[in-house]
C-alpha cells in the first residue's frame, strides 16, 4: 500500500512524525512525503526533520510564500505531476495549510482516496483562511480521522444527508486521538535534556512563553500595537520569551514595532526555535500566551496554563476539559492578572483529553491498512465526489 503524504509547514512535520513511524511497522506499506515549500526555511526545516526522525521528502516542489491563490495554484501544478508518477493507493494530508487544501484537490480531481488526519475542527471563523481549508479537506476526503467529540459533531452538522456517516458512506470518519500528542510523547524526554529554558536564564514556572502568527495579531499595525501593549504588561510581571515566527518578525519590522519590543523589561525576542527546545519552553512555562491551535494541544496534555488570543478556536476541548482559555480582544490588564494567576498556580482544573493516549498514528495506520488490504479496495475507495457523480 502505498501512502503519498503531503505537507509544507512545520506544524504538518510533527503531525506525520507519529504516522510516518506507525506505518513503519507494516512491511506492506510504504509512506512518502511530498513537501510543497508552503513555509520553507532550509536551517529549520532541516532541524525538525533530523529532531523528529522524519526520512527527507521523496518530492520537494519549492513552492514558497506568495498570495494564497497564487500558492495554491503553484501546489497544484506541481502536485499533478508527482501523483501521476507514485500513482499512490491513497493521498493523505495533515492540519488546514494551504498544503492540505491544495493535495485534497489534486486527489479528488485525480480519483486518488483522500485520508484527512486532524478532520472535523472547526473556528466557525471564515475570516481565517485555515477554516476555508478545513471545511473543504473535509468535504472532498474519503477518510477522516478525528481528534476530538467535536469533530464528529461538525462532520455531521456540515455534510449533507447523502453523506451521514454509516457503513454504506462514502465518507467514513473515526475518532483516533491526536497525533501532535503521540510525537509530543515519544519526544518527550529528548525535549527534557535540551534544558532550553534554562539556556535562556529562565527558571520552571517562572516565566512566560508567548508565540503569535495569525493575520488577525501580526498583519495590521493596529493589531500588532495591542499584542506589544499586552506583553508590555506581561513584562511588568514575569520574564517572558517570545520566539519570532518570520511571518510576525517581517510585521514587526515593517509597522516599525520591533524596537518597541526589544525595550520591554524582562522580555528576549528569540528566533524560531527547534521542535525540541520549543517543547522544553513550553512544558516549563508558568503561562503560554498564544494563537497556535497546536500549542492549545500541547499546553492541554501537558496541563500548561494557556490564553489564546483569538475570539474563537477551532479546538474546543482544550476551553471545555483542558488549559486553555480565550482572550478575545488584546487587553492588558486581564493579561497581569492571567499572569499572576499562573505563577500562583491559580488555575481551572483541568484533565487529558480522551484518546490522547500516544495511540492516534497506530490506530490510523492500523484502519486503513485493514481497509486497503481488501481485495475489492479500489471499487470500495473510489473518492467520495467519484460515488456521488455515479448516482
């Protein structure tokens, strides 16, 4: 069975760390990577791969940064191709990038059975671009592979009376858990031995960790001023660090607020960091401040005290049973009290999410490959648009 996945950002990497691994153990299989350069950043790209024990992508398309139209139509022109020539069983996509729309189009197009691993999360926020994506993946793949109740709940609210989930659907979807958790797990103790919070002066439980990238914090100047006012004010209580993703420094510089930040008291700029040392900073902070859905996951399972600065997510576990709370406008005052609240260990109670057992990559890989190795898997797994163009 052979399985073309296809990614282009680094939150992609860590999800299919745990798959590439659960399909190893299937000598029937074979698991390739098709990387779009959707983010591309040769040094830190190449560190994640090394650190996260990912083999080097089969095709890489060098794709790179443009307007997101431009981008996806790059992705498809390159993606045709490389499927014509692994003429692959199924094509498997990760997340809500522009990598995952643009892989789900070029299977559905191309008839190829499309798996959708992170399925069903939705924002209710169609000004993010991630929820156009998410709903789209979603209604063109054939399997869908679910991290939490809610995204059983969205599947069957969006899709259509033709495609509620039964044994004669077209669609089939399964709650599997969460594979940022399965490689947050097997990673766990390498990211303990960075001691990466300690490299920066910083003591446990002691510090904030703020990482921001969405459009809606960092692409207007108005919004990035609020995000500097609140960790102002993070400053004033706690040290705090903030790794830079490129997309939040380019801002920075260009509304002329670097400077700002870098003379906040007790706050270092970092530059991006390694899945490792990032995973350290994390486990060992008092409070992350964020707008990363991964980060709301991992704060969760690790029980990390977590304010996204968002007026939705598209995650809500991690509001209901887990770590995390919203901070839909940028306000600091709430942000000195959040602060103190978590370095008192002040906090909601809060537990694992069901299924986040480091068990999702093995029960994905262990359902498909049962499915595929059916003899009748290429009448049963035609794409989900094929059977409904027949009836």
């Amino acid at each position: 069975m052979k399985i073309l996945t296809v990614v282009g950002a680094r939150p992609n990497f860590v999800k299919i760390a745990a798959l590439e691994r659960a399909f190893r153990a299937y000598p029937q299989s074979d698991f390739r990577i098709v990387h779009t350069g959707q983010h591309y950043d040769t040094s830190l790209d190449a560190v994640f791969f090394q650190q996260l024990e990912i083999p080097q992508p089969n095709h890489f398309l060098g794709v790179g940064s443009d307007t997101p139209n431009r981008q996806l139509g790059q992705m498809l022109l390159g993606l045709e191709p490389v499927f014509e020539q692994e003429n692959p069983d199924l094509v498997m996509v990760v997340g809500d990038t522009n990598s995952a729309l643009a892989g789900a189009l070029t299977a559905s197009k191309m008839q190829i059975p499309l798996a959708h691993v992170e399925a069903g999360l939705r924002s209710f926020d169609r000004s993010m671009p991630e929820e156009i994506n998410r709903i789209l993946t979603d209604a063109m793949s054939d399997f869908l592979f679910v991290t939490e109740q809610a995204g059983l709940d969205n599947l069957n609210a969006q899709l259509s009376e033709s495609f509620q989930f039964s044994e004669s659907s077209p669609q089939k979807a399964f709650f599997t858990g969460n594979c940022m958790i399965d490689t947050l797990l097997q990673f766990h103790e390498k990211a303990a031995r960075t001691s990466a919070f300690q490299k920066f002066g910083l003591q446990t439980k002691n510090y904030v960790l703020t990482t921001l990238h969405r459009p809606s914090n960092v692409d207007t100047r108005e919004g990035l001023k609020a995000v500097c006012e609140v960790l102002e004010a993070v400053g004033e209580e706690a040290p705090a660090v903030f790794p830079l993703h490129p997309r939040t420094r380019i801002c920075l510089e260009k509304f002329g607020l670097k400077s700002r930040l870098e003379a906040v008291k007790n706050l270092q700029l970092l530059d991006p960091q390694g899945y490792l040392e990032f995973l350290n900073l994390t486990e060992n902070a008092a409070l992350v401040i964020t707008d990363s859905g991964g980060v709301q996951d991992e704060t969760t399972f690790l029980g990390v005290p977590c304010l996204t600065l968002r007026t939705t997510t598209e995650r809500p576990v991690t509001t209901t049973i887990g770590t995390n709370e919203l901070m839909p406008v940028p306000d600091p005052a709430l942000a000195r009290v959040k602060v103190r609240q978590a370095l008192s260990g002040v906090w909601k109670v809060s537990a694992v999410p069901p299924c986040w057992d480091g068990q999702a990559g093995r029960r994905i890989a262990e359902i498909l490959i049962n499915l595929f190795s059916q003899s009748d898997r290429k009448a049963r797994f035609l794409p989900a648009a094929a059977k409904k163009s027949t009836r």
